[in-house]
C-alpha cells in the first residue's frame, strides 16, 4: 500500500514528455490523470473563452481530453506537450463554433440588449466594463481570429508558440494577428456607432 503512494508522488514529478512515454510503452493510462490535473483547467477556461458558456465549455473539455487520450500515441515530441494540447483545443473550438453558427449571433443579442439602454448606462457600461466590450468584438469575430486574440492578449502567448499552435511561419503567425486586430477595431467602430 505504501509502495503505491510513493509511486504516484514520484509520476507527479515527471514531465509531460516522460510521462507520455510511459503510457505510450508501458500501457500505465491511469498516468493519463495527472495531464489532465495539470492542464483541465486552463482547456476548460480557453473553451469558455471561446463559447462563453460554462456547460458547453465543460462539454467540449471532456471531449478534448478523450481525444487527447486517444491521440497520444500520435504524440511526436516536436512541440511541448502543452502547445500539442492548445492546438486540439483551439482546433477543437473552432469546429465547435463553425458547426455551431448560431453562437456567433449572439453579438446581436448584446447590441440590442445595448440600444435598449439609456445613453447614460451604455457609457458607463462602456469605460467600466472594457471586458464587457471586448467579449462583444470576439464574438463577432471569426473563431480563428477570435482564437489568436485570445491566445496572444489573454493567455499572453508569444508569437513562437502561436506559431507551434497554428503552425504556420512567423510572418504568417504576425499577419493572421495583425487581421484579426484590425478586425476587431473595426468591429468596435461599429458598435460604438450603434451605441453613439
């Protein structure tokens, strides 16, 4: 019985990678826990992100660690395990949302939910709550654009890695983002209208 505990102190120690190997060779997928303990709750909040649902998001975290699980031995190394994981998780959410169409309606939800306010309450609402603003725009937007804000300005990922996630070259990486700002600007152009 003690053999075992110190056994599973010792696997908590072990790096993504090596972790991976050992289920990969020695078939020890009870080790699969300690990934998912590791990484569901940054999945489960770049999901909600993404859907703004805590259900959904909850949902599409189970199914992402399932495919994980089963794509593990398809695993290469290249990238860290976690880039690997970000790139299933966002290329999971944006089939989500795609197959899903009526999420990306709901920025009409909050425009109207806007107009039917006094002047005075969307100002207010508008300087106090950029948050607020900023989840209107990305849900406007489309899911890759919407995925590459959130990575660089939420997650804070470096161009490098969003480069591994989307895995594209750098320039590419800089002009994806690059569209998706403008984008998102000239989304809020048009919402500031709406509401001026």
């Amino acid at each position: 019985r003690k053999s075992h505990h110190i056994q599973k102190s010792i696997d908590v120690n072990l790096s993504d990678e090596e972790i991976i190997e050992i289920i990969k060779n020695d078939k020890k997928t009870d080790l699969f826990s300690i990934l998912f303990d590791r990484y569901s709750k940054k999945v489960y909040h770049t999901c909600l992100s993404m859907v703004n649902s805590t259900d959904i998001a909850e949902d599409l975290s189970h199914d992402i660690f399932l495919k994980v699980f089963l794509s593990l031995q398809k695993y290469d190394g290249k990238a860290s395990f976690s880039t690997w994981l970000y790139r299933i998780t966002s290329n999971f959410c944006i089939d989500y949302i795609r197959k899903n169409k009526r999420l990306s309606n709901k920025i009409e939800d909050y425009t109207y939910e806007m107009e039917s306010r006094s002047e005075e309450e969307n100002e207010k609402e508008l300087l106090s709550s950029k948050a607020e603003l900023l989840k209107i725009i990305l849900n406007g937007l489309d899911p890759e654009d919407k995925m590459i804000l959130l990575m660089k300005y939420q997650e804070d990922m470096s161009i490098k890695n969003i480069m591994q996630v989307f895995n594209i070259s750098e320039s590419a990486t800089k002009m994806r983002l690059k569209r998706a700002k403008a984008k998102a600007i000239n989304l809020k152009t048009v919402l500031n209208k709406g509401n001026g």
